[in-house]
C-alpha cells in the first residue's frame, strides 16, 4: 500500500496495488466492499492519481476541485477494476487528469478531473 500515499483507510480506501506507472499515467488495481456507484469509481480514480509519480518525488495530499465528462459507460456488476489515468497537465500544484475504468479491457466509466496539491 506504500505505492499510494493518501491518508485514506478501509473501506474508503479503493486502490489496491499500482499495475505500472512512469511520470504520465498509472495502471491501478482497484477493489470496492460492494459493487460500486459512479461516486466511488470516481473517487477510486482520484485515488488512482497518487500512482503517477510526481517528477519532484514528493508525496503531498492532493484536494480534487472538480470531476469533468463524467460517463458511466456500462453498470458495475461486480467489485474489483483497473484505472487507467493519466496526467494531462500540470502548474505548479494544479493538475488534471482523465480516466478510464476497465472491467479487464472493456470501459465501464470515463472522465476528467483537477486536483490542487497540499
């Protein structure tokens, strides 16, 4: 669990084990106590984000100002996903991302959000 570091504990805490990852994106193992709604696929990506390495190696809470083009492509039925998020760009503490949710290569939800680092 070191690969996330967010203050988050069960059963908030969504991520499970980062899959791979480089400065851009992350591939994120993802897991709910129950089958999840769009609030909680959208959380697990915010949670997803702490995945993609920051350049600077710093580890510092991020607070989400906003989730964008929000779809629900297909009803979750079931409590384990991957995220595939990547980093679309960055100032300073500002960063945005879009996101898919897979059930293995199928998107289940897409979007977009921003974040502001602590």
């Amino acid at each position: 669990m070191n690969d996330f570091p967010i203050p988050h504990k069960a059963p908030i805490r969504f991520v499970r084990s980062l899959l791979k990852y480089d400065s851009n994106s992350a591939l994120v193992e993802v897991s709910f106590e129950q089958i999840p709604t769009l609030a909680m696929l959208c959380e697990a990506a915010a949670q997803a984000s702490s995945g993609i390495k920051d350049k600077k190696q710093e580890q510092r809470i991020g607070f989400v100002l906003g989730f964008r083009n929000i779809k629900l492509l297909e009803k979750p039925n079931k409590q384990n996903y991957k995220i595939d998020i990547n980093l679309v760009q960055q100032l300073d503490d500002f960063k945005s991302f879009d996101f898919t949710v897979l059930d293995e290569n199928d998107p289940v939800s897409t979007g977009s959000f921003s974040l502001m680092l602590q």
